[in-house]
C-alpha cells in the first residue's frame, strides 16, 4: 500500500546536454591548466591523459569554469561539448594542487542561518581549517561542518546542529587554493624524468595511445601556444608520437606582438610557426562575452567537418564557426574583410571571416609559401596522409613478427587496396594503391625480415578559388528585340 497514489505527481531531472558525435579521425589532445580542486582527488589529475566524451564527464574527470584565462583547457571542453557537440577529447592537466598552491590565513566569517560562503574560486576542500575565533578549538570536517562547491565554482560552509559549533555566530577560517598563475612554460612543455620514468606536460601526449588506445590527431595547448617556445615543442611532438603516428598541431599567433597583416609571414617564419605539421591561426575569437584563443576552435572545426564526411577527406576551411567575432588580446575587436583575409592566408595562416555568417577561412598549413608540395602545403592532404599512415600501421602492427612470405605480402597489399578502392568509389579520395615491388625488397633484405611497400594516395585538393568570365554577348539583345 506504501505506492498508493492519489492526485497530480511531478518530478524533475538534470537537464540533459546534447551527446556529442564521436569522431576517431579528429581527436584532440589538449594541454593546459583545468579547476581540478573542484574534483574529489584534485591531486590524482595531475600530468596524466583524461578522456572526455560529454561535458557532465569533463565537470567530473577535470572540472570546468568559465575563467578561460587561467583554466586554459575549459576553453577547447566549452567548444567541443558545448558549440560544436564533438568527442572524444583528451585533456593533460599540468596545474598540481600540491605545488601550484597559496596559503590564505585565517580571517573571521559570520554565520549566517547555519552557513558560511568563501566567495572565492579555487578553495582545496581538504585545506580547509575552521576554528574558534580565538583560535583555540579546530573543528572537525564530517562532523561539526560540510563544506562543498556551489555552482559557480565558491565554497558554502554549512554547520552540523549536533555538532562541535553549536550555535556559534562567529568562526576563524584559513585555506588554501590552487595558483594558475604560478604556472610557467616549462610546466606546459614539460619533459621525461630518466630517474622516476615520469612525464609532465606536453610530453604526456607519449602516454595517449599506451593508456587511453586512442592515436592523437590534434595536439593544442589555448592560452600557451602563442608562446613560440611551447608552440616548437607541439610541432615537434606532433612527429611520430610513440615512434609511430603523426598528428598535426594547431597553435595560435600573439595578437600582441603583431602589429599588422603585413607583418604576419615574418613573424611566424621567424618565430618556428612554420612547420608542415603545423596549422597556425590568427586572431583570437570572442563568444558570448569570452575571449578565446581561437586554435581551440579550428579543432572543433576539423572534427566536425570530419564527422560530417566520414573522416579528413574535406577542407575545415570554409565552415562555419559558432563565434560572435575576432579580436586581439584583451578583447578589443578586428574584422578583416576578404581581402585581408586572403592576405593572411597567403601567408600559411588560418583566420575567420564574417561573410554570411562567421566562418572558417584558410586552406594552408604552415609551411606554406615556403613549400608549396601538395601533400604538405594543404590542411586536407597532410592530414589525410597522416590518418592514412596510421591506419596502416594501426591495421597491420599485429603482422609484424609473422613470416616474411608472399601469403603476408599479398594480404597486406589486397587490404590496403581494398579500403582505398572503397574510398575511392565513396568520393572521398581521387585515389589510392599500394604495391610490393620486388626490385625494391631483394632476397638478402627480405631475409634480414624488412619489407618495403609503396603506397600512392590522391586526396582531393580544395577548391579555393572558383573564377567565372563574363562577356557581353550584342547577339541575345538583337534577339531580344526581334531580330535576326
């Protein structure tokens, strides 16, 4: 009879976010700074690859917060799972709550109908030190008060009746928080310890595939990689991840060290923002009020392009981007038209532009105008030469070790022809092959156990610039009129 009901019943649940569109040709690592105090072991995510599928998942693996300047990685999980609705995401966290830390001395707060409220951001629940005003009685968390984290990321202080404080109206209490700002480059950037075999920074993109399966395909670090110094060491680690796989990187340019289009070829050659791995972007983006570097939203642009045509086979120039405008550090706004948007994608940069809608604008890597080869100077040819690489390797790693006879190479050539046929005929590539040729493997190689196949691959250049020519034709206005 406990279920018996009578009447009009109602409940309520948690909003629910729109679950994003997993696309494995795009996954985006991403290094920086997050709000780990808001976790229940701040401490355990620290340094170490976190995959996200959702935003609910990012709030509870890494935290989140719309302070996008010194929480650096909230700026790529608010794009990704908030615009553009795109996973999985890999975050490497470098803020340590146990180094990048202040103490807060004690001061006295007032309790107001059983509560407390430290209006400030970044509190380690477990520094928390509550005492009598005189200072001479340490109160208990769990049994005289619960502290936890309101929406916005402050501390409510809430008093248990039964306990210790009784009906105390006044409490000492001291704290500490975490630091963004004691973060410098050498945290992003990171390196291996030969003496404990740890990695920090963006050294732990080598510990992606290992812990997590997953193969990088962007690496980025909003907030950091307009730094030249942290931008050379993604560009460097985009090579051979684990000895095996490339990805590209995505840095940004600083607004504040360039004063003019004009300047911006010189500055990213001379600068190391150059690299055929490299997709370099310029200016910064606003968004519903937030200033954000905008390499965090070219990897959003990249997935959903590729989530919309079956993996990296189009240009993510040319999309439309979920942003309200451009702008230079500090939140001063810039509009280039198309003019000047084509400038500084003669330059091998990607920018944005506002022409029926903001929209991605740049088809270049970085290496471009220095080198024009195809297969590097074009965002969609690297990176669908990558992705086709590491398929390949990913594919047929479990034959290494097998025999060296034909049975092994007629099978990898028959596969690998097979999916390049297939995405041939689907339109995604003009076309593909891969081949063994026996004047390239003689019988003392092949007996040393190293075999060599060829591989041909066209991926489909954009289309960045379609011309028409018009003339006036004097015959359709005789006709018009009636004559001959």
């Amino acid at each position: 009879m406990s279920n018996y009901e009578h009447g009009i019943i109602s409940s309520e649940v948690a909003t629910q976010i729109a679950k994003p569109t997993p696309i494995t040709s795009a996954i985006g690592v991403v290094i920086g700074t997050a709000p780990v105090n808001l976790l229940r072991n701040p401490y355990g995510a620290v340094n170490v690859p976190i995959l996200l599928s959702n935003f609910n998942e990012a709030a509870e693996k890494i935290g989140f917060s719309y302070d996008f300047k010194n929480y650096t990685i909230c700026q790529s999980i608010y794009a990704r799972f908030l615009l553009f609705k795109k996973a999985p995401l890999v975050v490497i966290n470098v803020l340590n709550p146990a180094i990048h830390k202040k103490d807060i001395e004690p001061v006295n707060f007032t309790v107001a109908n059983g509560k407390i409220s430290i209006d400030v951001q970044g509190v380690l629940l477990d520094k928390i030190k509550v005492q009598s005003t005189d200072g001479t009685t340490t109160y208990a968390a769990g049994e005289d008060y619960v502290a936890s984290f309101t929406d916005d990321g402050t501390v409510s202080l809430a008093v248990i009746p039964d306990g210790a404080m009784g009906s105390t109206a006044n409490l000492k209490i001291g704290y500490t928080m975490i630091d963004p700002t004691m973060i410098t480059n050498n945290d992003i950037i990171g390196g291996y310890d030969t003496e404990t075999r740890k990695r920090n920074g963006i050294e732990c993109v080598n510990m992606v595939q290992p812990t997590l399966g997953l193969v990088p395909c962007q690496l980025l670090a909003p907030g950091w990689s307009h730094i030249p110094t942290v931008a050379a060491m993604l560009n460097a680690k985009a090579k051979l991840i684990n000895g095996l796989y490339n990805a590209i990187s995505i840095t940004d340019l600083d607004t504040e060290a360039i004063a003019s289009i004009d300047e911006l070829l010189e500055y990213k050659v001379s600068n190391g923002y150059d690299d055929k791995f490299n997709i370099p972007c310029y200016p910064k983006v606003i968004k519903n009020g937030y200033e954000m570097f905008y390499s965090a939203i070219i990897d959003c642009v990249i997935a959903s392009t590729d989530s919309l045509n079956g993996g990296p086979y189009t240009s993510p120039s040319n999309k439309l981007i979920y942003i309200d405008g451009t702008c230079l550090e500090g939140g001063e706004e810039i509009y280039f038209d198309i003019t000047e948007a084509n400038e500084i994608n003669a330059a091998g940069i990607m920018t944005a532009l506002n022409l029926n809608g903001w929209r991605s604008w740049g088809n270049e890597m970085g290496c471009y105008p220095a080198n024009t080869d195809v297969k590097d100077r074009f965002i969609v040819c690297r990176r669908v030469f990558n992705y086709q690489d590491n398929t390949f390797k990913l594919n047929f790693f479990d034959r290494v070790d097998n025999p060296t006879d034909y049975k092994l190479i007629e099978a990898i050539v028959n596969s690998e022809n097979l999916m390049l046929a297939t995405l041939a005929s689907e339109g995604k590539i003009a076309g593909g092959s891969l081949s063994f040729d026996k004047a390239e493997n003689p019988a003392e190689q092949i007996l040393d156990g190293y075999i060599i196949f060829r591989r041909k691959l066209s991926p489909f250049t954009p289309a960045k610039a379609i011309e028409t020519v018009t003339e006036f034709d004097p015959t359709l206005n005789s006709a018009a009129l009636g004559g001959e």
